[in-house]
C-alpha cells in the first residue's frame, strides 16, 4: 500500500506543472478579458480570448485545450482527494 500511496504522489507531482500552466493561462486570460469587457475596450483585446481559447498563433487547440484543461484539472483532483483520503488523521497520529 506504501508503494501505491509512493507512485500517486509521484504522478501528482510530475503532472502539477503541466496542468497548472495552461489553467493559469486560462484564468488570467479570461479574467482580463472581462476586465476588459466591462471597461469597453473589448475589441483592444480580442489576442486575449484567442490564448483563453487555446489558440497560440499558428497553433490552434482550440477543440482540444477545453477538454485537455478539463482532463488535467479532473486527474489532479481525484489523485490530490486519493492522497488526502489515504493520509492518516490528526487522531491516529496522536494515538
């Protein structure tokens, strides 16, 4: 049980970097999108909702990103709740 408790940690600390990157590329955009928006100066900003989108210059995600950020987002939760779970309690610590 030590060794699985080892390697979920171990793919949750690999997996961190590259889900957290493009989801905080998501939430800055998006945010300053609307700050954007609500002042009128949407149209001076329209490259932003392009990156929220997933749409890098040439490189366009824009089907994919939604769900790889999804995706990321959901594997990072239910191995972060796994390891919160398995970790023993305040109570049996003191025992």
């Amino acid at each position: 049980m030590a060794i699985n408790r080892v390697r979920l940690r171990q793919l949750h600390r690999a997996l961190v970097p590259f889900i957290v990157l493009p989801l905080l590329l998501t939430l800055t955009t998006g945010m300053l999108f609307q700050i954007a928006a609500a002042s009128d100066r949407a149209n001076d900003f329209l490259w932003l909702l392009d990156l929220h989108r997933g749409k890098f210059g040439q490189i366009n995600l824009e089907l994919v990103y939604p769900i790889l950020n999804a995706l990321g987002l959901l594997t990072l939760i239910i191995t972060g709740s796994i390891m919160w779970y398995q970790s023993p309690s305040q109570k049996k610590k003191s025992s």
